[in-house]
C-alpha cells in the first residue's frame, strides 16, 4: 500500500479521475435548498419598487392604495429606510460591495431599476401586487447618457483616464509609427447581462433581539458580503454570518453585494421579522450587474516576417454614476505576445446604468476579443497563416514581468485543437468553401486568463462512524467545488468519495475565497490538503498515545491508506483508532495563501479555439456549426466538471458573439430589453459541435495539485475566432459584437 | 399582480354572459398571465374556458377543416390532417415559442395573441395601445422588432403570431359566438390595422367567444393535378424560442415550371398577419424562379416604411421571401413534400 | 432596536378570497385554498413547499419553472393555480419512484448535464416529456429543438442532449427487458 501521508499528488487516484458531483442527487431531486426557496417561522416578503426613469429626482411617493392592499406589512424608501453606513468597499480588507450606495439614500435616479421603494407584505404575491400599486412621481431630466456606443462619445477623449491602471514598455507610439506593416482599429462590445438563472436572493433574520444577522444570499463570497454588512450595519463580524448552499449561478454578479441584501436586512430589522426578497428577472437585469459595453483601439506593428514590434491598446469601459467599476479590457496584453513595445490604457466613463461588475473573464475576454481579432487581421496583412503568426510572436517567458512562466503549453494546444479541427483543409480564399447555400468559414483564436491564489483556511473531521467532513468557507457556484473537495480529502486518506461529507458556503466555516477569477479550485483545495494531514496527525497521535491502538508506536512510522493507519504489520481503520480512545472525531486545521512561486515564475492558463461558421448570405443567416478547443489549464482535478465549464464558456462565447446585446434607449437610458425573451441568449438549438481537450500539464510550480482553474478560459478567444470566421466567409471584418443580422446586411448590400 | 375573480365557463353560453370589457377568458394563459403580472392587463375577473367542448378537429364536407378554438397548438401541429393537408400550418406552430408554450397555447389563444413591443409591455412607457392617446415610445426608440407594413403614426406594434402568418396565406373562418348568437369573420378580417385605434386588436366583442377556426380547402382541392407545394421559413437571431424578425409562409400550384396559384404572408414585419396579395398576383402564371421570387419580393416590400432600427427588415424580409418561395417550388417539384427546415 | 419608538409592524388590508383547488399532485391528491391569481409556480415554491420547480423569468421565458400537468410540459410560471382542478401535476419532486433515480435524474448525474443546476428540475421536465411523446423525433436536431424552451446560462446543453440520449437508450432498454420479462 502507498502511504498517502507522504503523497505528492504526483500521480493521485482520486485527484484528476472523474467524479459524480456528490451535491448532483440534491440538485436532481430538487432538495438543494436555493435562497429563494428557503423559508422560516414568520418570513416576509420584500418587493422593490423600481423606477422607471434613469436620470432625474424622485419627487413623490403615493402609498396609500399599496399599504391598503392584503396581506402589505409596511412600505419602505427615502423618508423612512433606517440610515446606515456605507462599507468602506476594499478589495483588501475584504469588504467590497457590488454598488457602494445604499438604497434609498438619496431621491435622486441615476438608473433606470434603481430602488425606490420596498414593499414588504406577507407572501410573494402580494408583495408584487401591493409594489405595482405604489405611485412614484419623478421630475425625469434630459441628459441621460445611454451608452458607451450611442454614437455621441469619443473614447479617445472621454471618460475619466486611470492613470494607474497602464502600463508602457519601450517606445509602443514610434515602433508603431516605423512598422512595416501596421493594424489600427476599433472595436465595440455590447453591455452584457449575466443573466444567471437564478436571480439575486436575500433572506435575512435578525436573532437574540436584533443583535444577531442571519443571512441566505445567492453569493459567490459569503465573507464579502459579511464583512460589508457588518460596516453597514455597524455590527462586530462574528454578529453575521452569511448562508450560500447553492447558488443558480452567478458569473461574477453574486461576487459582491447589492443593495437589495441591504434593504432585505435594513427591512427585516425594522419590523422584526424575517424577510425574504428575491429579485424579479426585470430589476436583475437592471441593477444586479452588467459587463459594461466597451471602446478598444489596438494598434499592432509587425515587420514583414509577421514579428509583433509594438502593440498599443486603449480602452473605454462603462461604469456607473454611483460606483466606479473599471473592466480593464487590456489587462492580458502585456503578457499575451512576444513584444517589445507595448502600451495599454484605460477610461471609464460614468453613465446612467446600474453599477457593472466582474462578468466571466471580465475585461480580458473583451480585451482579448480585440487583440485575437487584431492578430487574425495582422495575418491577413501579411497574407500568412494565422497559427503561424501566433508561433511567430510566441512569448517564451512572461514578457511583461520577465518571468519564466510556470507551465505554459499554448503551441501545444495550437497544434493540437488545429489537427482535431482539420485547419490545415482550410481553403484561405474568402468564400472559397461552400456547401449549398452555405459559406463555411474557418476561424481561430487564442485565449488566457491569469491563474491567482487567495489566501484560505479549511477544516477536516475524522469521524467515529468512519465518514470524513471538509468545510471551507468558499461556495460552490455550479463549477462543482463541493466534489473536488471531497476528492481531496478522499485522495490523502483513502476514505471513499460517498463517505466525506463537504460543507461549503457559511461565514461560519473557516475562512474562504470568492467563487471568482478561476482562482477557487488553486486556492481551496490546498488548504483542504493541509487540515486533511493536520487531522491525519491527530489521528496518529490519539493511536499512538496511552491506550491507542498503535500504543508506544512511532507515530511517524504510521501509514494511510484506504481509511486506516498502518505500522506495516497491523491495520486499524481510523473509526476503529478513535473508537478505541472513545472519541467522536479528530479534527484538523489548514491554511494555505500565494507564496514565494510569484517571485519566480508567471501563472497564466492559454488555450485555442478553432471554430466553423456557415453563413447564409441569401438569408442573412450565421450559425456557429463546430468548436474545436484546447485548454492548458494545469492539471483538471475533475475532468467532466472541468470540461462542463469549457463547454458553457464557448456556449457563452456565442452568445457574446452573435446575440447578446442589453438595449439602452438614446433618449432617456431605460432598458428597454430587461428580460429573458428580448435579451438574447444561446438555447440548445444553437448548439454546435464541441469537442474540448484538456491538456493534461499539471502545473506543480502553482500548488501541490497542479491545478490553476478553468472558470473562464474557455469564453475568452471565442468571440474572435467567431468573428475571424466570418471574416474568412464574407470578407468583412466584425469589429462590434454581436455580429448582428444588421451588420451581415450591410455586408451583403455592399456586395 | 392585481386581484381578480375566477370562474369556469361551463358552457359557451354562460361565458359569453360573462363577458365584459373588465372579464378576460383564459384558454392556455400564456399571453394573460404574462401581462397581468406586468400590469399590462388588469381583468376585474378570469373566466376559465378550458371545460368547453371546443377541443376537435374535424374534417366538414366541403373539404375545409374546422378546428376547435380550444386545440392547442402542439395537438394543432401534430395533427395528421395538418400536417398532411396543412403542412405550412404545422410548420408555422413548430417554429412559434417553445415546446411549454404549444402545449398551452390555444389555437383561439394564438389568434388573440398581444404584440411584443416592449413599450407596450412596459407601464412606465407611452403605448396609445396599451392607453389610448398616451403617445407611442417605439416610434422614435428602439424599433428593431417593429412593423415595416400597416403601421401608423399611433402604433407600430408586430403582430407576434407565427400560426397567423400561414393562416394569412392558407385562408380561414372564425365562428364567434355570443349572445345574439354565432357569426363568422373572415381571418384576413379579424385583425384589424392600428390606424389611430391601435387599442382595438381584433373584431371581437367582449361577449364574445372564438369558438372555431375553418381552414379554407387546401390549394390541391380546386387543382388536384397541380403540383402544390409549402414553406414556412422565420428568420430570427438565434436558432429557436424568438419572434421573428422576418417570416414568410407560401403556398404554390405549380403547373411545370409556371406558378398558377400563389399565397404568401409575411409575419414579423408588419401589424397584423400580412397577407402580400399584389405579391401573390405577381407569381400567377411566372415561371417559378429566382427572377420571378425577387419581383414578388420587391413588390411585398413596395411600401415598407422604415424606421430608425428596422431598415435592416426590409432586406431581410424580401430574402426570408425569395427563400421561401424557392423552397415552397422544391416542395412542390419533389410532389409537396416538404423536406426543408422552416426555421432560420 | 425593537423598542416601541421604531416603527411597529402593523398588519394593514384585508386579507383575500380564496378558492378551493383539487389537484393531483406528484401521485397524491391534494386540496388547496388559493387566491384566485396565484399562480402555479407560486403556490408549488411557497405555499407547498416545492422549490425544486425554480423561478428563472416569471414570464414563459426560460423554462426553469417546466412541470407536467396531464402529462405535458408547461410553464407553472404561466398558469392559474385554480386552473389544475382535477388535473395531475407533477414536479421534479415526483421523478424519482421509491428512492431511485428516475434514468433522466441518473443519465443528468452520470453525463454531467448541469452545472448550477437551477434550470436542471425544468431540463429534467421537458426531457421525461418529450422522451414521452412520439411526436417529437429522436434525433439530436430533433432533441435540441424541442428542449430549447429551456434556457442553461451555464450552457451544459452539450451534456444535457447526451443525457437525454442515454436516457432514451435505457429507457428503451427497460422496456424491452419488461416486455421480455412479461413473457412466460
């Protein structure tokens, strides 16, 4: 038997083998408890009013017909919301918050869905009958402005320039100016909603006479969203504890709170009761997050050999005018591609929007939508093939920090995703590959995002009864976090997946990282490892100890394997050690944070797509028909989860490209396509072929599992090599996205 | 969501009595409980119909089938007759909404269906449908969805229907009944055009019930000989569950290679189903091909009216015509099986 | 906080009428006093308990709320509680018999065919239903068609369609299995 004490993880049996989600039966049957679902003794129920203008004061409120209706409890908004803090909304100290404002602080509008007013009434539906009674009068104000992309904004000229969100080396302007060949384009991105299936949930209880806050949320950082409402409600931490079991996913706009949990608490508080508040579809969209849209110049020079000397990319992001949400579109640049002189800016302009945020792979896949687009376009130039100008420029060690980077296989899954795809078959010709009514186009592209670590603690039981437990503060959004857990716990112990049990998503558990960046599975499962061996310690001193079953037997000299500690001679399972000194359990505590290796090394996850689009120019029609993807994403600890989150990455990657676009009317900003019909997203019947490969380079240099996440690669680079596709269909170039019927019009009309 | 009363009609009669301008009668409820709970419509009282014996579909003498307005869709579609003797109809159901929605949707239900105009959907904006004499937000906002054809400066709201639009082409009766008894509305009748009542949505009395829809005999009745043939082709942004931007439902005779009978509507464009009559009359007796298909085309768009964001329809709108009435002639060339994909 | 100078909590309005409603619901007769405009959807998730049918949209729009009533999928999002009187309803609460996975629930576990699983009871829904109905073909086109009613933001649909698939294959296989079973 190998001894699973001494395990590197080098060759595991667990780690990296496919593993039933073990929370996938509670989802099947419908006992997985979502916030929305989850009732108590006594609860309310909240309904925002929204309003319905987007810029302009809140001048009246008429309630009385709302507060006559059934079942209505009490109406809250400007005059009598209690007041509160403001968190002081810090990355660092952990107390971020999605949109600093506070509801109902102030009566003025500065986006269309902003809260009013909350109805709270004594169940759903007369909440929302009572919410759409109340009357709000406004004083409305010309001036609104819509949107990055309406036309009326310079992004070269506008918009607040972040001075500390740049970078420059070398001399990018003259390399440009004195390239052999050059590129110089824009490029637009459409906002975005991440349109979660489950929209944004609070219930919140108030115990011990108000000194104690419980609160369910559908959250990606239970401990953000703790920390922040205790600076909101100037409570001491340990006097919350935040609940996030299951969670309809979130994509990045459950990461940080929005101000329906503070309402849902501030509300619940004031009349004493327990108050459940789940957003409808229409107000999530409107004010639970959106990907702002964006402006992107890039600038490429190249020598005649296709050798990038200078890459200049300046952007323009949307935020709001109550927060300033900056999505740095050109934060993969600098370490993308081989090259000498290079500079990357950043604007945001403030707009009247609901406050954007992180949506997967926020800012590198708009960033990188540009660049990969750039480069396709760049080969064109050079009439060269585009892998091989991506071979051409290949970046060997990090060039923006100078760093060997850890692992990095991207030639790897260049070449293997282009023989899956059959790229050499490619016939260059514009629209020289036909069948039927159909024009197929070939495109690629490559794609990145960054691998980070947070700092995190876990805790192990070893149980009596021979079941093992593993809790840790981090959620499981659907990327399936509970199961790699337990596939931790069950690769250093031997112990059965079906035995562990995995609590995740409580302030209560030790202290856990978002469900964000792709950073989870790196950050979480070594601290798992570390009270895994903590507990195994524990167990080999209770065994070893007076009255144990290895009495007076070296504890160093113990094994584990299959659930049980061995001398080499006798074997005892770990139920058996602990029953023997009658205890319940052995427990064990782990940590785990970045170190050293970021001095060393760079962490960054690549990958390829290679994509077929048919076009039906007597129709107007595009259908994505075929996806062929390689991923070096380090070691995947549970290949079919792994791969899941690659395929609903290209899936969203097509919506990106082709359909999803949230409509701000000119006039007056109110979004006009707030719901799930209008805002359009991929349904099964857009579905292609994917076929995603997972290169298997456990990356050991990051963490002991070799693991850098998976999250969001797999959306990155698919929009351009959509886009690129196209261009080798129609021959025209799609700078915007979506690539909509109206812009393949245009390019049919134009011959 | 506001209260109402509920009660079940237990015969068309009594829910005719029913019927007011405050009652709503509820079939599948897909497009009713949608617009109460966005305070679009506000019935004082639901009448539940689904207990009326309005579920058949048969076969009348006279060769034209007479459907129940209480059939749902799926059954409409999937119905033997239909999909042999009505395949544009079938085609048409299977390209609208879901596969949830057709097994709720009524065949009545579809025909009373309310536009997707978002500014009508939505209280806080100007709809003169929604309220009369309100104003009209979609004129000068974002009218990508709108109406190309029979719009007015009052209203420019797409009829949503895909069923109606091979109903346009095909040619039906409804049978109405209410208290003064049953009369019959020519579909091409029904709806009627926004004009500056865009509130009034169809030729139906609040006490009055759909009770059937008679499809006219199928176009190989009058010419057994002719080779016939269908297509309903809906272009839209994604593959499947979205109104059309542009559709086209056609039917052919083709004697050889001349057209000697033509029928061609147009959904996703226009204000109500929209039957291009003087388009079809451009077919009759032209050789069925391209040239032929891009004149009907042209002449079905002749007076489009455009506006800030649908200009793009207008193209759009001729190519879903020239496609399916080149798919509609290989139907009927490969003897009116119709083996093409309807949707886009 | 709860001292008598905040605000007091007082119940205002009258409460509403209700309705009697007869159903079956996932084999078992029931018998509900609703308001005549609950809806469906509503009145499973907080009135019964029943959250596994979710709310995506409110509006027919996304499919997560898909259930059988007779047999056929819907949106309970979109139907009048009072509406089900003498009808069967089932959930997702009611796929599984007796303990076991029904083969959709054990195909969806065994293909990965969820990710969040929020939209996972409605995509479990409408494929027991159309596994159900000859009408629909079998083929993936057909398949994908006919499940898009049912939206995944997760965009698992790739292994939702394997799933289905696979359930189809084992369905068939256990009828076939019965049919031999049935014979002496």
């Amino acid at each position: 038997m190998n001894d699973l004490t001494q395990s590197t993880l080098a060759q595991p049996k667990v780690v990296g083998q496919r593993t039933p989600r073990i929370d996938g039966e509670f989802k099947l049957t419908g006992r997985a408890g979502y916030t929305g679902e989850l009732s108590v003794e006594g609860m309310l129920y909240g309904y925002p009013v929204a309003a319905s203008i987007a810029h302009g004061t809140l001048e009246r409120l008429e309630l009385d017909e709302a507060l006559a209706m059934p079942g209505v409890v009490d109406i809250f908004h400007h005059a009598n919301f209690p007041r509160l803090h403001r968190s002081p909304n810090s990355m660092g100290h952990g107390d971020q918050v999605s949109e600093v404002r506070l509801p109902f602080e102030d009566e003025r509008i500065y986006y269309h869905g902003q809260y009013v007013a909350l109805v709270v009434a004594e169940s759903f539906a007369q909440a929302r009958a009572a919410a759409q009674r109340v009357v709000a009068r406004y004083r409305q104000e010309t001036g609104a402005i819509s949107s990055l992309l309406d036309g009326a904004h310079d992004s070269h000229t506008e918009g607040e320039l972040l001075e500390d969100s740049g970078t420059t080396r070398g001399d990018p302007e003259a390399a440009f100016a004195g390239a052999a060949v050059q590129i110089d384009a824009v490029y637009h991105i459409a906002a975005e909603s991440h349109l979660q299936m489950e929209m944004h949930a609070t219930l919140a209880e108030w115990r011990d006479d108000g000194s104690r806050l419980v609160v369910h949320e559908s959250s990606q950082g239970v401990f953000y969203q703790r920390n922040a409402m205790a600076r909101i409600f100037d409570l001491a931490q340990e006097n919350i504890e935040v609940i996030s079991h299951y969670i309809g996913s979130g994509f990045g706009n459950k990461l940080f709170m929005w101000p329906h949990a503070v309402a849902a608490a501030g509300a619940a508080r004031e009349l004493g009761r327990p108050l459940k508040l789940v957003l409808p579809r229409a107000q999530d969209m409107t004010g639970g997050g959106n990907r702002p849209a964006s402006r992107q110049r890039l600038r490429l020079g190249a020598d005649r050999d296709g050798r990038l000397n200078a890459v200049i990319h300046d952007s323009t992001t949307e935020t709001s005018l109550v927060d300033r949400y900056v999505d740095a579109c050109g934060s993969a640049t600098p370490s993308f591609y081989a090259c000498d002189n290079l500079a990357v800016s950043q604007r945001i302009l403030a707009l009247n929007h609901g406050t954007p945020c992180p949506m997967r792979a926020p800012g590198e896949v708009s960033g990188i939508f540009a660049l990969e687009t750039a480069m396709d376009e760049l080969a064109v130039a050079l009439a060269m093939d585009p892998v091989e100008l991506r071979l051409r420029n290949y970046a060997h060690e990090d060039p923006e920090s100078g760093l060997p980077w850890s692992s990095k296989q991207l030639d790897k899954c260049l070449h293997s995703a282009a023989e899956r795809f059959g790229w050499a078959q490619r016939d260059p010709g514009i629209g020289a590959m036909r069948d039927g009514d159909e024009i197929i186009g070939y495109g690629m592209a490559a794609c990145t995002w960054f691998a980070g670590r947070q700092p995190c603690q876990a805790r192990v039981e070893l149980r009596a009864d021979g079941t093992l437990f593993a809790a840790c503060g981090t959620q499981d959004i659907g990327t399936g976090t509970y199961t790699i857990v337990a596939q931790t716990v069950a690769e250093l112990t031997g112990v059965a997946v079906a035995d562990i049990e995995v609590k995740l998503g409580e302030t209560s558990l030790p202290t856990g990282p978002l469900s964000g960046g792709s950073m989870a599975t790196a950050t979480t499962l070594p601290a798992v490892a570390a009270a895994v061996r903590d507990a195994l310690s524990a167990l080999k001193e209770v065994a070893t100890g007076h009255g144990g079953v290895f009495a007076g037997v070296d504890a160093d000299s113990l094994t584990v394997a299959e659930g049980a500690l061995s001398d080499g001679e006798r074997s005892h399972s770990f139920a058996e050690v602990l029953e023997a000194m009658r205890l319940s359990s052995v427990n064990g505590q782990g940590s785990s944070a970045p170190g050293e290796e970021k001095k060393q090394y760079s962490f960054r996850s690549f990958g390829a797509h290679f994509v077929e689009v048919r076009v039906d120019p007597s129709i107007s029609r595009v259908r994505v028909a075929r996806v062929v993807s390689s991923m070096d994403i380090g070691r995947a600890i549970n290949p079919p989860t792994a791969r899941n989150q690659v395929e609903g990455g290209i899936v969203m990657g097509i919506g990106m490209g082709l359909f999803e676009k949230l409509d701000y009317d000119p006039r007056d900003a109110r979004l006009i396509n707030a719901n799930v019909a209008d805002y359009i997203v991929p349904v099964h019947a857009d579905i292609p072929e994917i076929d995603v490969e997972l290169l298997d380079y456990p990356d050991f240099k990051f963490n002991e599992f070799g693991a850098r996440g998976v999250g969001e690669i797999g959306l990155t680079g698919i929009a351009p090599a959509i886009s690129n596709a196209l261009y080798h269909a129609t021959g025209k170039r799609y700078r915007d996205l979506p690539v909509t019927i109206e812009a393949l019009l245009a390019d049919h009309a134009s011959g | 969501m506001r209260a109402f009363d509920f009660s079940r009609a237990e015969s068309v009669g009594s829910a005719a009595q029913h019927g007011n301008a405050e009652t709503a009668f509820v079939a599948g409820g897909t497009t009713l409980l949608d617009l109460v709970k966005l305070d679009v419509m506000r019935p004082a009282a639901v009448v539940d119909i689904n207990a009326l014996p309005l579920k058949t579909v048969e076969r009348l003498a006279d060769g034209r089938l007479r459907i129940g307005a209480l059939v749902t869709n799926t059954d409409l579609a999937h119905h033997p007759e239909v999909k042999r003797d009505y395949p544009l109809l079938s085609q048409a159901l299977l390209a609208g909404a879901s596969t949830q929605l057709r097994n709720m949707a009524t065949t009545a239900g579809n025909l009373m269906q309310r536009t997707r105009c978002p500014y009508f959907r939505d209280v806080g904006s100007a709809c003169n449908k929604r309220q009369p004499g309100s104003g009209c937000d979609a004129r000068d906002g974002i009218n990508r969805m709108h109406a190309l054809l029979g719009g007015s400066a009052d209203c420019i709201a797409v009829h949503p229907s895909d069923m109606c639009v091979a109903l346009a082409a095909i040619g039906a009766t409804l049978t109405l009944e209410g208290p003064a008894g049953e009369r019959e509305v020519a579909f091409a009748d029904f709806h009627p055009l926004p004009g500056d009542t865009p509130h009034i949505e169809h030729d139906l009395a609040a006490d009055e019930l759909i009770t059937a829809l008679t499809l006219d005999a199928p176009l190989t009745l009058d010419a057994p000989l002719a080779r016939a043939g269908s297509h309903y082709l809906k272009l839209r942004d994604r593959a499947s569950y979205e109104f059309a931007l542009a559709s086209a439902a056609v039917q052919l005779n083709l004697d050889g290679e001349r057209i000697t009978e033509a029928r061609l509507a147009l959904g996703g464009v226009a204000t109500k189903p929209w039957r291009a009559s003087e388009a079809e009359a451009a077919l009759v007796g032209r050789p069925a091909e391209l040239a032929s298909f891009e004149r009907a085309a042209e002449i079905a768009l002749r007076d489009a009216r455009p506006l800030a964001h649908n200009a793009f329809k207008v193209d759009l709108a001729k190519q879903a015509i020239v496609r399916a009435l080149r798919d509609a002639t290989r139907a009927a060339r490969q003897g009116g099986t119709d083996t093409q994909e309807s949707q886009a | 906080m709860m001292d008598d100078s905040v605000h007091s909590p007082t119940r205002r309005g009258t409460p509403a009428p209700t309705l009697n409603v007869n159903f079956t619901l996932n084999q078992q007769p029931i018998s509900l006093e609703v308001a005549p405009n609950a809806v469906l959807l509503d009145v499973l998730r907080e009135q019964l308990g029943l959250g596994g049918t979710k709310k995506g949209c409110d509006h027919g729009q996304c499919g997560a709320c898909t259930v059988h009533v007779d047999g056929q999928a819907m949106n309970a999002c979109l139907r009048l509680a009072v509406m089900c009187e003498g009808q069967h309803v089932t959930t997702v609460e009611g796929l599984a018999r007796e303990g076991e996975l029904h083969p959709v629930q054990q195909s969806f576990l065994a293909c990965d065919a969820f990710q969040c699983g929020y939209c996972t009871p409605g995509q479990m829904m409408s494929a027991t239903a159309l596994l159900n109905d000859a009408r629909i073909g079998s083929d993936d086109a057909a398949v994908k068609e006919a499940m898009s009613g049912n939206i995944c933001r997760c965009g698992a649909y790739k292994n939702i369609l394997t799933a289905i698939q696979q359930a189809r294959a084992t369905l068939a296989d256990d009828a076939t299995r019965r049919a031999g079973e049935g014979t002496p």
